[in-house]
C-alpha cells in the first residue's frame, strides 16, 4: 500500500465520518513513533489501529502498515523522532506520542492514569521532566501544570491533593498563598480519618485527589508502578501514560509513553492527545497561568527562595541547646529535611525541643507550656502554614 493509496482511503474515511456524525473537522491528528519499544513495533500499531477506531487520526511513523492508520516511512527510531518534530513544527498534526523527549526546564509531564481501588482516573502532577531545579518550586507548578490538564480533559473543578512526600507541607502552604490570593482549585481531602490535602498511598490507590501532585522523580515511579502493577512490571497495560509537557509558554503537544508500554496504554495516550487537541489545552494553559500570575504565583516562588537561602544561613549559625525538659506536645507539618533546622528556632529562643516521626509524619516536640510560642515561631520562620 503505497503513500498516494492511504491519503485517498484517508478522504473516503473523512468523508464518511462527515456524512454520518457532521465532525470530520474535530478528528484530531497524532503522530505516533513506533520503532524502539520493547515489545516491538506490532506492538505499536496494533495501539494506532485501536486510537483511530475510537476517532483518532493516527500518523503511524515507522515501517509497518494497516486499514485506516496513515504510514509515515522512516529507517530507524533516530529518524523517526526527526520526522516526528518536523510534523508537529508544520502543524501538519496537532500532537505526538513517543517514547521519550528533551523537554526544556520548565516543562514536566502530567500522567494520567485508572486507580485500582475504585477504578477512577487520576492525574499524576508529575511523571517526567523538570519544572524546576527546585523541588518545592517545582511541586508548586507541578499543581498548576495537572489543574491545567485536567481542566483541558473536561473535568471543570479538579481537585488537588499533595502526596506526602519531602516537600509537600512547604508546597500546601504556597498554594494555600495563591489560593488566598484569588487562584480559585478545590482541595482534595484525604480518606484517611485525619483528612488533610496531603495525601497517603491509600489515597493513590483510591484516587481521592483528581490531580495528584508530587516531584517528577517520584511521579515517575508512581506511574510505571500504577501502569504495570498487574503484569510484573515488564508490560504497562493500564492507564494513558506519562502524558504531555505543560509549562508557561510551551506549545507543542508531546506526550510520552516508556519502551514498556503496552497497546492499550498506547492507544488511551493516543486518545488523551486527542482530547487535549479537543480541550484546547494550551488556551487553558494561558488562561490558568494569568489567573495563577494574578494571584501572585511569581512573588510567592521568590519568596520560597528567599527563605530557602535564609534557612541554610540559619542551619550555619551555631545555637546551644537549652536544658532538657519533658516534651508532651507536638507540632507537625514540617518537612524532614528542615526538623532540625526548626528545632534550632525555637533553641535560639529558649525554647527546649527535640525533633521525631510520628504515624502522620515528622514532628518538632516541646513542652506544653511552650507550644503556643513555638507555633508562633515556627510559622514566622516559614516552617508551618
């Protein structure tokens, strides 16, 4: 079957879809490269022969071909990803699904994936790519990144939840700032019995939160483990992959998948591409981005790295512990990595505090006659919402 043959069934296809549902215009077109997975490129296709079933029109680029799939020929996965970007650039398709790309800093890719507990979709804020070289920085538009997908895929109020990982407690309270500020989302609550917007691993197995937000690394791991955790790990069978770049000014529409992903994880990429398309994802990413901007998201993240440096002054100074006494009251909420730097605080006031884990996470203890002061103090120093 050559070029010319598959653009002629390529117009009767079109054709008939107007003649039977009026939409010929709204079949979004998503390239697809097929070469270097491993499961092999049958693999690959046998997911563009599903997507276009469903109203996808899938440029397939690489040596197989198939009724109702478009045929890009290229040698190798090198030229493949050239043509794949040549593609994408002319406008030519709307977006791509590939296996792996060179994102700028600043752009991280939002997940999507089915939790098993209930069976509900969930974003994972995110999955690959940096959004920035600071973790906490990076969370904090890691929530504006998955509110804007999941706005794009049709879910009007998506709700938010922080996965408890280091980061999350300084992440609430900037958010809690721009949401103070006018960012309008909805907090997640956890299905753990102390609720909260930090969310446990039940809460991912449950899906409590729509958009899920957590560094990129973790992301990473969390949805290849969400993905593969019915097969062992060697074939991604569920969910809709590691899903697209978002990022302030960023308007290409790469999606990624692994070399382990399986057909139908490929083809719910193919079609979470095609409603993106149809979302118009980047107007709703320049809409959340003004409103975000407007709210004070800039000054918020130059105050989380004024206070960033602050910390490591405080962390050199040198401060005397004062005179053991009982600790019987707790404050949590503080990141692990800032417990001691925290108990330095309220040392430096004579304060005496000793830093621990609890079931909910870490803690900073003191006596209950010096609670109160060392709430004031922690939550002054940035420690505490």
């Amino acid at each position: 079957m050559d070029q010319l043959h598959q653009i002629i069934q390529k117009a009767f296809r079109d054709a008939a879809d107007y003649l039977a549902t009026g939409e010929s215009a709204n079949r979004p077109k998503i390239a697809l490269t097929g070469m270097g997975s491993e499961h092999g490129e049958e693999n690959a296709m046998a997911a563009a022969k599903m997507a276009a079933a469903r109203g996808v029109d899938v440029y397939y680029i690489g040596t197989l071909e198939a009724e109702g799939v478009t045929t890009i020929h290229v040698a190798d996965e090198e030229e493949g990803h050239k043509k794949m970007d040549e593609l994408v650039e002319s406008g030519e398709v709307d977006g791509a699904v590939t296996m792996h790309y060179p994102f700028p800093i600043g752009v991280s890719t939002v997940g999507r994936v089915v939790t098993p507990a209930k069976g509900k979709e969930m974003f994972i804020a995110t999955t690959t790519g940096t959004s920035s070289s600071d973790r906490i920085e990076g969370m904090i538009k890691n929530a504006v990144y998955g509110i804007i997908t999941a706005k794009s895929c049709g879910i009007k109020n998506p709700t938010v939840g922080i996965l408890n990982v280091d980061g999350a407690r300084q992440t609430e309270m900037a958010l809690n700032q721009l949401k103070e500020g006018g960012y309008e989302f909805e907090w997640a609550t956890s299905a753990r019995a102390d609720g909260g917007a930090v969310m446990r691993g039940n809460d991912v197995l449950q899906g409590t939160a729509d958009v899920m937000v957590m560094d990129s690394l973790t992301g990473n791991v969390m949805i290849k483990m969400m993905s593969a955790y019915t097969t062992g790990g060697s074939f991604e069978s569920t969910g809709s992959g590691y899903g697209p770049g978002i990022g302030m000014d960023y308007e290409k529409l790469i999606l990624i998948i692994s070399r382990a992903s399986g057909a139908p994880l490929i083809a719910n990429a193919l079609e979470y591409a095609a409603q993106l398309v149809r979302g118009k994802v980047f107007q709703v990413a320049k809409n959340e981005f003004a409103k975000a901007e407007k709210a004070g998201l800039s000054k918020i993240l130059e105050a989380r790295k004024a206070s960033a440096k602050g910390a490591a002054a405080a962390a050199e100074e040198e401060v005397k512990c004062p005179p053991s006494e009982p600790c019987t009251s707790s404050i949590p909420g503080i990141e692990v990595m800032d417990l001691e730097d925290a108990a330095k605080v309220l040392w430096k006031a004579g304060i005496y505090a000793e830093t621990g884990m609890g079931c909910t996470g870490p803690l900073v203890m003191m006596s209950d006659a010096n609670k109160e002061r060392a709430v004031e103090l922690l939550r002054a120093a940035g420690y505490i919402g």
